[in-house]
C-alpha cells in the first residue's frame, strides 16, 4: 500500500507465466455499488467533504526489435485502487493493491487520517454522513469490451514490427542502427465519488516507433517517429509500414550530410503534426489548475486578458476520434468537453480537476487525469493544439526573408514557469521566401510568455500527433498538435 499527499510510483502485480499476453480478471461493474457505497458513506460519516474511489486494472505489452531480432518483450499486468479525501482545500491520497473490503477500508483510513479524520464505528451499516448513494452506472465500457481480444496476438506483433526495421534497411542508406518499438496499453476503470459519481470505462492505448541512426564518416544523423492511435484494435495491422520507413530515412539522409546552422534571432516557421509539442510543453501547462495552485503560472489572473498574438486560437479537448488523448470519461468520472483556452490570443480559461475546482475556484473541464491507480488526479492535457488559420503554409515560408523551417522537432526541456528549449530534428533554412539547404543542430529557445505573442500567422493545415506527457499524476497519453505556424523572433541555437 502506498500512502502519499501527493502522487506514488506505479506498481504492478506479476504476470502469469503461463499467458504473457493476456490478463483474465472478473471486470468491474455495477456489482461493486454496495461495497462502494459503504466505503462512501463510511468517509463521508468521518467528516469528509468528499470521497473517490479510483479502481483499475491494467494489461500492458512492449516489444523492442533492434536491427532484424526482436530484442525485448514486456508484459505488465497491474490491479489497484487509488482513495482520495478532500476536506476544505485539503486532501489526502493512498492507493492500494488490496481490493478487499478490509484492504480499501484500511486504505480508506489512512487517507483520512491526513486530515486529522476517523473512520465511524462498522455497526449499523448502509448509508451515512448524508451521502445519498451512487447514480446509475454510466458504463462507457459496454461498446469495449472485446477490444483486448481484437488486438493482435505477439507473434503478429512481432512480425509486423519486424516488417518495419526490415523497410528502413530497403529505403535508407548509411544506417548504423534500426530499431523499432510497439506498445500496447489496455486499461479499465470504475470511478465512484461521494456526490454519485459512478462511471466504467475501458481504454485501448497502441503506437508503434521507428527509429535509425545514420552514419557516414565525421556525418551523423538520428531520427526517429512515433505513430499511435487510441480505442482502434486494428491500429497495428493497420499501420503504413512502408510509409513509416520511407518517412524516417528520407529524412535521416537529408539530415546526414546537413551544415550546422549558425545561431542567432531568427524568425521561424514551424510545421504541423509534432511541431505542437512547443506549444504543450511551454504554454500549455502554465494552463492547467496545478500551476495556479503553485503560483507558477504568470497567466493565473490574466483570463480575459491578451497572451498570444491575435492569430492564435489554442484548444483542449478530449473528443477527437482516435486521438491519443481522447476518452469517453476522466479519471474523474466526468466526460470530456472542447475546452477553448486561448480565443483570438485573449486567455479563456484553465483546465481544472477537482482540486483545482476546490482551490482556485476554475470550474472542472474534464480534464482530471492519472497514470494509474499509485497517482492522484490532476489538471492534465488531453488532445492541444493551435486551431487552422488562413493562410497556407507556402505563404508563411513566403513571409521571411532569412530564417528557419522546423519540419520536424526533437526532445527538449521546459522549466516551472515556461522557458524552454527544443532541439529541431529536421531543419532547413529559408532564403527570399525560399526553402534553401538543410541544417542541422539547431535548438530553439524561449519563453512562453515572449513567444506566444510572436506567433503571427498560422496555416490552414491543422494536424494531430500522438504523445506521452509527464507531470504531477504521471505520464498519461496526449495529443500535440498545430497547422504550420510562423513565430515573427525566436532564439535559434547552434554554432
């Protein structure tokens, strides 16, 4: 049992040795009311504001093809129940492997005891402290069922994986190193709070990832893409293999034998697709209710106030088909909404959970997300991105005179209260309006507060990619995205 004010580490229950693929466990359902609704009503009789219950089950599979062997094969079963108390502004959270009535009881006593509260006496029983039992189940999971099942078995996984880093040695040239990697991530969870909440859902997480490093001489080069999709069982079988590896080496041979680029404040143009990840990292978490709860936001009293050039519409949400941070219900129970944060370049609102409702009075956007069970919710991003403009990504490019097109963007490092820095993976320079040669070692740097103002034109070309995110409640499945964009000054780093 992990007990925490905050988050925990994950934890996983051993796989069976027999079946390294499957995980077979009684689902959650409505038969689980009556021991919920004790629990509930037992936190809410000991002086509670309110009381969650998160449970979950867990069936992960990872596999790693390095050059034409498979090299790793990761399967990772997991159970557990994450209770959370609030009382005022308060909280406490633990999260428990034991889902026995004696287990989530005890579970439930220690987070109490955070606040300084006590469990009632067991006599009596039914409900209590003027909890008033759950509503209907709201079961999302019903449609799901059979997704685990309809995913492909390892030996087609495999093969399939091997079909990739068998296309990069046909379409590149100069590889040292091919490597390919697949994950599949299946979860389902049941959700019951004390004001009724009591939602079931199922989700289905697939990506797979191409990665070569190029190698001639003093001329090196690495690049590597990921693709994924959430709730399509068919995703893997599905995947453009060939595409994929035409993608990655094209660019890892333009890249090979690229001058540096020299540094200096440029303006730049940014593609679409991952190009969004500037925007997530350095804009979008100084968005989220957690960093108003920390006063590490310099947006916290700027709703109805400009933040971004007049170009820039940013949004939220969590509806879009297939979308990696799409879902049908949060880690709160609450369905997901489209949630407009920057309009015209004036600030809208926050994300917010329940947390952040309670502290910073930021209504709750279904935007209350967790890695697991071992995590508290918190404000988290779910599918962001800079809506289309009008103009076409030829004209942006048109637009400079001397500066720098990002095709495609790399890793990178944002600090509290927005800086950042992110190195360009494919990068060309432009000259009269023109895309000339391409260059690499370029990294761009800034502040989200500086550079959102500088975005002055956007493209009509709006395009999603799938990514990972990091943060207070663990890493949770997102979507960055944006058309092209132009930022009128940027730092660009480089030799």
């Amino acid at each position: 049992m992990v007990a925490s004010a905050t988050s925990a580490g994950p934890g996983t229950t051993s796989p069976d040795p027999g079946d390294a693929t499957r995980f077979t466990a009684a689902r959650f359902d409505a038969t689980w009311r009556p021991r919920l609704e004790a629990l509930l009503g037992s936190g809410s009789a000991a002086g509670a504001d309110l009381v969650e219950v998160f449970l979950e089950r867990t069936d992960h599979l990872g596999v790693l093809a390095e050059q034409d062997a498979i090299t790793s094969v990761s399967p990772a079963f997991g159970k557990g129940a994450g209770i959370r108390v609030f009382r005022g502004e308060r909280d406490g959270f633990v999260s428990t492997n034991d889902l026995s009535d004696a287990g989530l009881r005890r579970a439930l006593e220690q987070a109490l005891g955070m606040l300084g509260l006590q469990l009632p006496s067991l006599a009596g029983g039914g409900l209590a402290g003027g909890f008033g039992g759950l509503a209907d189940l709201r079961d999302f999971a019903a449609a799901k069922e059979d997704w685990l099942r309809r995913c492909p078995e390892l030996r087609e996984a495999t093969g399939k994986l091997l079909e990739g880093t068998g296309l990069l040695e046909r379409h590149g040239s100069h590889l040292q190193v091919r490597r390919g990697s697949y994950a599949r991530d299946w979860q389902e969870v049941l959700v019951a709070a004390s004001d009724g909440t009591f939602g079931r859902d199922i989700r289905l997480h697939q990506s797979v990832g191409l990665n070569v490093l190029a190698a001639d001489g003093e001329h090196r080069s690495s690049v590597g893409r990921r693709y994924g999709t959430s709730g399509r069982p068919d995703d893997l079988r599905e995947w453009n293999a060939d595409g994929s590896a035409q993608e990655v080496c094209e660019s890892a041979g333009t890249m090979l034998y690229a001058d540096y680029v020299e540094a200096g404040q440029l303006p730049v143009v940014l593609a679409n697709r991952f190009g969004g990840v500037i925007f997530h990292e350095a804009c979008g978490h100084l968005l989220e209710t957690t960093q108003v709860e920390r006063g590490t936001t310099p947006f916290a009293d700027k709703v109805g106030e400009p933040i971004a050039h007049a170009a820039v519409t940013a949004i939220d949400e969590g509806l879009s088909d297939g979308a990696f941070g799409s879902l049908s219900m949060d880690d709160e129970g609450m369905e997901p909404q489209r949630t407009v944060l920057i309009e015209n370049g004036v600030l809208q609102r926050f994300l917010s959970d329940r947390a952040g409702e309670r502290r910073t009075g930021h209504g709750r956007t279904g935007s209350g997300r967790r890695q697991g069970h071992t995590f508290a919710a918190a404000s988290r991003m779910r599918n962001t991105y800079i809506a289309a403009g009008p103009h076409t990504p030829e004209e942006l490019i048109a637009s400079v005179d001397r500066g720098l097109y990002c095709k495609a963007m790399g890793g990178g490092s944002v600090g509290p209260t927005g800086q950042f820095n992110f190195a360009v993976e494919e990068g060309y320079l432009i000259e009269n309006g023109q895309l000339t040669k391409p260059v690499k070692g370029a990294t761009l740097i800034g502040e989200a507060k500086e550079v959102m103002p500088r975005i002055s034109m956007c493209a009509n070309d709006l395009e999603l990619a799938a990514g990972f995110c990091g943060s207070v409640s663990g890493s949770v499945f997102v979507t960055v995205g944006q058309p092209h964009i132009k930022v009128d000054s940027i730092t660009v780093g480089g030799r």
